[in-house]
C-alpha cells in the first residue's frame, strides 16, 4: 500500500485549497507528508547497502524509523553527513545590498533591463553613454547648439569605450549617432570617421544598420558644410577629399562580389552605382567606374582578360567599353565568337543567381537583365523567365526592368503569365499611368491569349478609370493601343512613337492566337466603357479639348462610327460658334476624322461626316 503512488492526497490538498476549505487542506497536507516519510523509511530500508550499515551511516536492519526521520535517513543516505549521524549546516547567507534602493519601479525595471541587454550586448554601455549628446545633436529647435562640440564629445566617448568605432556602428543606436556625426560635423570630422571605418567597410555594409553609415560616408565623406538651418544641412557641391574616390575603388574585386549578392549589402551597391552619376556627386571619371562595377560583375575571368578591365581603368578610363558594347561587340570590344558565348552563358548564370539571393529589387541588376535578355536566345529567355516566375513584378520599377519584362514576356507560359497578372491586383491603374510600365501594359494585351483573365484581372479593375487614363499622358496611350490594335500601321505611326512601336514589335512566339480574334474579344472592354464617357456634347468638347483625351476620341470614333458620338461632337462645335469661341481646342480632332473620313474608316449612315460639318462652319472658318 504504502509503495502505490501518493499523489492522491496532495492532488486532494490542491483541491481543496482552491475551494478554501482551510481545515481540510491542512489535514491533507499532513497526510501528504506522513506518505512520503513512510513511502522514504521502505525505500531506504530496502536500498540500504551492507557497507552502510557496518559504518552506522544508517539504522541497522531491525530498527524503526520514525515518519519525522525519515528525510534525516535519505540525507544520511546520500552522504551529507559529518561523521556524527548530523547533516551538514550551511555557511550563513550574505545579507543582499538593495543596488535600487530608493528608485521608483518603473526606474528600477528600466534598470535591471538596461544591467540584462549589458550582459548580452558590449556594445550598449557605449550608446547609452553617447545618446544624450545625440539626443542634444539632432534637435533642431536649439539653433544655438554647438554641433561641433557635441560631435567630439560622441567620438571622444566612443574612443574611450573598449568597443571601436566599426563595431559601435553596427547596433541601432550606435548607426543612428555616427549618421548624425557625419550630417552635422565639419569636414576634419567626416575625415577622422571615414579614415577608421573605411578599412572594415565590406564588414560593415553586410550588417543591418552598418550599411546605412556607409551610405552616410559616400554622401558626406568629402564634402564641406556652407549653412545649418533646422534639420537641413547644406553641404557644397565640391569635392574636398578623396575619401569618396578611394572607397570606390575598394569595391573591385572580391570585394565586389561579396557585397554584390549579398542581400544587405548590395543596397549600398545599388545606391553607389546611381550615386556616381548624380549631381551631388563630382568624382572623375564617374561613368567609368559605373561600366567598371557591371563589368567586373557580369564577365567571367577570360573577358576581364581579354578586355583588360583592370588596366584600363588606371591609365584610360574613357576607353572603357560598356557592357552593352561587349555583349553587342561593338566598338573597342571586339571578342571572338567563342569568348562571347562564354560570356553570354556566364551572365545567364549571374542573372540566375540574382534571383535566387532575391536582389531584384534592386536597379543595378535590372541594367544587366536589360542587356542579357537583349542577346539571349529563345530557349535562354524561356528558362530564365521559368526560374524568375516569383520574381519578375520587381522587374517594374525601373525601364530597364521593364523593357526586360516585354522580352520576357513574349516568351513566357501561360502559368507565368497568369501569376503575373495575379500579383498585380489593385495596381494596374497606377502602371497605366506610369511613364515606364504603361508599355507592358500595352505587351500584355498583345501576348496573353487568355482575353478572359484579361478581362477578371486588367479590365476589371481600368474599367471604372476610363476618363482618368483618357485624360493621362501615358494611360491614353494604352486606350489608343487596343482601339488600334488590327488599325494600318501607318496610321499607328501617327499616334504612337517609334520607342514604343518597337517594343511592341518584339517576337512573341509563345503566343498564338490571331490578332482578329484577339481584337473581337479584347476592343468591346474598352469601347462599352468608353460610351458611358460621351454621353453629351459637353463631355465631348472636354474630350476634344485636351491633348490626351483628344486621341482617344478619333480612335473611338474610327472603329465604332458611332452616329451618337458623332452627333454630339457637331452640337459642341456649333454651341461654341453660337457662343462666340474659338475652334482651336477642336482642330485636331476635326482634322483627324475629316482624314477618317475620306480614307473610308469612319463610316456613317447617310450623310458623311466632311459634308455635316461644312454645313455647321462658316465660309470663312472651314478646315
């Protein structure tokens, strides 16, 4: 009985301590603690060895032990004895100091948790010491403040710390003071920075917060502050130094590649290649380094070689060729046919591996997709848009992205395509109106064969934005596509540029439907929601008035002859007349469906249009 398990009366303590019956716990609590003396007295008379007894450590076989004893036995029977039969005592514990004694609790849990991130953190005691000169540093409503002062009290704390300034930038607050130290200290002062961070610069750009500091070292590094005013700082334009041009040419290399497909790290990458180029920037020789990083990045071994990258950037920078030369073999780039396969197959790769370390978010790699997807083959552009799938929304936000997007895209899958469209939920209105992206609005209705997604995804969604994109500079031209879809391409010429008639001529082998049909499913989307916008004479003369809208009035017109349009057109002309007004807002729409007319698009019943409008003009203002 007494070697069953006792759980049962202190399972009934518990029970009935929640319920509050006092009397019944502490009677069960008694008989909680008579078990397990019991339950200890069998055990060690059981497990009691011979060697035990003979040395008295223990009672001898035949004795009996008390249930009070029993948790005296099992302490004799692990050894904590002094020889006498009595356990040992404890040295007196020291009496603890209150460290917090007189904070408030919420001081003190603010301390114990700064004493806990400390132990963790070397790096915390230095910013804690630095933020209240940080704090003094960027508050701009103190226009007195001493900037200069207070930069050197925050290097000095950091000088004095055992933690140097490389690793100090690396934590949050740490970045956040040497960002402020570089915006508002003097040129001497940006110097001392950059000549102690420079040196860890590749380690410092892989961190989250260190990259940001090295951005900071190429914006200010050289430059001297002219003004302070409130949270501007002004900088001149010039040069001072040569910390800029010398952490450029640490990026070669290695180097280069290390921070290149690095996630992190390449979005200084990404910002230096567009920072060179800028106006705020004034090194020598600035395009040159920008053909020199892509070239470095995109061409194997034997092309650096054979182009002689390296030294050409010493002795005569301007003689380098561009990457799109090398792959085109243009100019001084002239490669034999197999070093330019090899080339060509080592940028496949490079843009393969672009996506798999997710860096096409940024710019700088689009200029290198742009160029490869420019010479690659079908079978290349096909696999690489296969593997890209997740990836290719990215492409949008720049325009060598997007014209790598249009390539792509007429050789993509169906599957690709579907996905595509998908991920663009709730954005096809802002890409119609993008000066970039409006084209691979226009490709996408060239190459999807599925009119229907079309119709769930883009049409859905532009439907109830007719007007909006009609009076766009850029939206109208993707109405004016679709409505001059099967139209003679010399009358594409005169409302779409050459840039974008050459996008959209572009090979698309993948998609096969005919472009009748396509017209036949595709044009009703727009024209039944364009009706809706033309419904009185004064919406029309708003129409015929405006630059963009005015386009999409003829094309309107020339593939649907409405007579209701049509009508409503010639009441706004003639209520203009009757009101005295010019006819210049109307001239070019006019013009255009008199051309119509004549070449036999615009088809109406009856009467034609040139002999309806000479009846409404006057003698002296006819066209």
């Amino acid at each position: 009985f007494w070697l069953k398990p006792h759980g049962t009366a202190s399972a009934m303590a518990k029970k009935a301590k929640s319920g509050g019956k006092r009397k019944k716990a502490q009677k069960a609590d008694k008989r909680a603690r008579e078990s397990r003396g019991q339950v200890g007295q069998a055990s060690l008379l059981q497990a009691g060895s011979r060697a035990q007894r003979q040395g008295g450590g223990l009672p001898k076989s035949g004795a009996v032990i008390a249930p009070g004893d029993a948790r005296k036995a099992a302490d004799l029977r692990k050894g904590k004895s002094t020889g006498t039969g009595k356990p040992v005592k404890k040295a007196a514990a020291k009496p603890k100091v209150d460290e917090f004694a007189g904070c408030s609790k919420s001081k003190k849990r603010k301390l114990i948790k700064q004493e806990k991130i400390a132990k963790k953190n070397p790096k915390f005691d230095t910013v804690v010491d630095t933020n209240k000169f940080y704090s003094q540093l960027i508050d701009s409503s103190k226009q007195e403040r001493d900037c200069e002062g207070l930069v050197s009290q925050i290097l000095k704390r950091v000088d004095d710390s055992p933690v140097p300034l490389s690793t100090f930038a690396e934590s949050r607050g740490g970045s956040r003071a040497v960002q402020a130290c570089l915006k508002w200290g003097t040129l001497a002062q940006r110097k001392q920075i950059c000549d102690k961070l420079v040196p860890q610069l590749d380690t410092l750009a892989t961190r989250k917060y260190g990259v940001v500091v090295v951005e900071k070292l190429f914006r200010y590094g050289d430059k001297e502050v002219v003004s302070r005013k409130g949270k501007k700082v002004k900088s001149s334009t010039k040069s001072k130094g040569e910390n800029v041009p010398k952490m450029t040419l640490t990026l070669t290399g290695a180097v280069l590649k290390k921070l290149a497909f690095h996630r992190t790290s390449c979005r200084l990458l990404n910002f230096v290649y567009h920072y060179l180029t800028s106006r705020a920037c004034k090194i020598a020789n600035a395009k040159a380094h920008q053909r020199r990083i892509l070239l470095e990045l995109c061409l194997n071994q034997a092309g650096r070689a054979a182009l002689e990258v390296g030294r050409l950037m010493i002795s005569n920078p301007a003689s380098l060729p561009s990457l799109k030369e090398v792959l085109h073999r243009e100019g001084t780039a002239k490669i034999d046919d197999e070093l330019h396969g090899n080339i060509v197959s080592h940028l496949h790769e490079v843009c393969r591996r672009t996506v798999d370390k997710e860096l096409l978010l940024y710019q700088m790699w689009h200029n290198v997709w742009q160029q490869y997807c420019a010479i690659a083959s079908e079978s290349q552009l096909e696999e690489l848009a296969n593997h890209a799938e997740e990836g290719l929304p990215l492409l949008l936000s720049s325009r060598p992205g997007a014209e790598a997007m249009i390539r792509l895209l007429g050789v993509s899958s169906a599957k690709i395509k579907r996905h595509l469209c998908r991920a663009l939920k709730g954005q096809w209105k802002t890409l119609a109106t993008n000066e970039v992206d409006y084209v691979v609005l226009m490709r996408l209705v060239d190459t999807v064969d599925d009119t229907v997604l079309l119709s769930k995804t883009m049409f859905a969604e532009l439907g109830d934005e007719m007007r909006a994109l009609a009076f766009d500079k850029h939206g109208s031209k993707v109405l004016v596509h679709i409505l001059t879809m099967d139209a003679d391409p010399k009358r594409r010429r005169r409302v779409m540029t050459p840039y974008e008639l050459g996008q959209l001529a572009i090979a698309a082998p993948v998609s096969r439907k005919e472009l009748s049909l396509r017209c036949l499913e595709v044009c009703p989307k727009v024209t039944m929601k364009l009706r809706t916008e033309f419904e009185s004479a004064r919406a029309v003369a708003e129409f015929a008035a405006d630059v963009s809208a005015r386009t999409v009035l003829v094309e309107y017109l020339a593939r649907t002859s409405e007579e209701a349009v049509v009508s409503a057109l010639l009441q706004a002309v003639s209520d203009a007349l009757q009101q005295g007004h010019e006819l210049k807002n109307f001239h070019y729409v006019l013009a255009a469906l008199k051309n119509a007319d004549k070449e036999g698009i615009l088809k109406l019943g009856g009467e034609g249009f040139s002999s309806r409008l000479e009846k409404i003009l006057p003698q002296d203002r006819r066209l």
